[in-house]
C-alpha cells in the first residue's frame, strides 16, 4: 500500500509542472488608463448596431473587391506560383504578430504570436490567463469598427494563420463575454491573480513640445540680398550716378 500511495505521489509530481507549462508566461498586462480615457471606453461600450456598415461602406468594400479580383483577372502573365511566391515575401516580413486583447474595463493582455498561428492559439492564452471560475464562460474576440468577429467556430477563420487574417503586425482585439454581467466597464478584468500581479502602467503616449519658434530669417535675407544687389548694380544706373 505505501508503494502504490509514494507511486501516485510521484506521478502528480511528474504531471504538475505540465499542468504550470500551459500558464503564459512572456505577455504583457496592462492596467485601464487613467483620467481622458473615459470617452473612449464609452465609445467602446456602444450597442452592437452601431458598428453595423452603413450602405456606402459596404459599397466601398464591394468596389474594392471587384477592383483586387480585376486585377487578378486582367495579369494573365501571373501564374498561380508566382503570386504564390509573392504572398510568402510579404508574410516573411512579418515573422510575428503583437496581439493587444481589450477587456470591456479597458484591460488589456498583450503577446507576441508566430505570424503562422492560427486565432485559436489567442483563445487558449486568453482563456489560460482568467480566473478559474471564469474559464468555462465563452467569449469571442472582435475587431472594431466596422465589428468583425474571430470565432474559432467560423470554418472562413479558424483555418487562416494570424497573417492571412490580415492581423500583422500588430492589432487590438475586443473581448466580449456571453455573460453580459462580465461586460460592464466596472467591472475588473476576470483575471488570474497570477497575471494582475504583472500589471503595468499603460505608457502615456509621446508628447511633442513645439519648438519656439526661431528668429526670422528676412533681416539675414534681406541684408543678403541688399549686398548682392551692391555687387551687382547695373552699368546704366552707375554711368547715371556718374552724371548726377
């Protein structure tokens, strides 16, 4: 009986550092920014209506479509490998993907993402970071405006790489849970102690200080270009002072 017990012991010691292996570990917290951010997170509390597209957006992005698919029709000479060819230079510009998740307080969970994952790996590190009574709840990732969800159940998104999803380099994702209690701006970000305890400042963006303004150049210029127009004072006028 003490050998089966000292046998199990060890095979939760053995499991228990796998169990750690999935925490995330390289990410950045950021804690809600302070003082005139509140009409931002007003904004970002809208009714799902409001990022609906307007007609002339969608007829905008229509015109763009058929545009981007004439321009594949009309170069004959591009083969399929050849367009191939260039669609992975681009994607090699951009071997990772920064990734900024936006709780509804304005919370925001950053990392860094091989371009080549796919929007089911910032499930797991999202779902992996909230607290445990948390992690059962669903919710979705959304970019905004106009509001594009990234489901894992859309068979159009879950098979696309981060860089096929058009999301390189970087961007902002909102996060929306299906409990609406969780969605209040009040409300903390549902977050493992583990992770808040590595919360930061969000840095205050540059500030530009306008350079007073130098002295003006016209007395320089102009005394430049009174001494040329004394070396080059014409013939006529000089034989005329002559004569005065």
């Amino acid at each position: 009986m003490e050998s089966g017990s000292t046998n199990e012991q060890s095979l939760a010691t053995q499991q228990e550092p796998i169990a750690n292996a999935t925490q995330p570990t390289d990410f950045k917290v950021w804690r809600p920014p302070r003082g005139s951010s509140t009409s931002r997170i007003a904004t970002n509390n809208l009714p799902d209506s409001y990022f609906e597209p307007t007609t002339g957006e969608i007829m905008a992005l229509q015109q763009s479509r058929t545009a981007a698919r004439e321009r594949l029709v009309d170069a004959p000479l591009r083969t399929a490998m050849i367009r191939e060819r260039e669609e992975k230079q681009k994607e090699s510009k951009y071997p990772t993907t920064t990734i900024r998740v936006k709780f509804p307080d304005q919370t925001q969970l950053e990392r860094v993402f091989p371009s080549t994952d796919k929007i089911r790996s910032v499930y797991a590190f999202v779902r992996n970071s909230l607290r445990e009574d948390v992690k059962p709840i669903k919710f979705v990732l959304y970019q905004t405006p106009p509001r594009r969800e990234l489901k894992v159940s859309d068979l159009a998104v879950r098979d696309k790489t981060l860089y096929q999803l058009q999301l390189a380099p970087s961007s902002v994702l909102m996060l929306s849970f299906l409990d609406e209690s969780l969605n209040h701006k009040d409300v903390p970000a549902p977050l493992s102690e583990a992770v808040l305890a590595l919360a930061e400042d969000l840095p205050l963006p540059p500030v530009f200080n306008e350079t007073p303004p130098s002295e003006p150049a016209s007395s320089s210029v102009g005394g430049s270009i009174a001494a040329l127009a004394e070396k080059k004072i014409p013939k006529w006028l000089k034989v005329g002072s002559r004569y005065s």
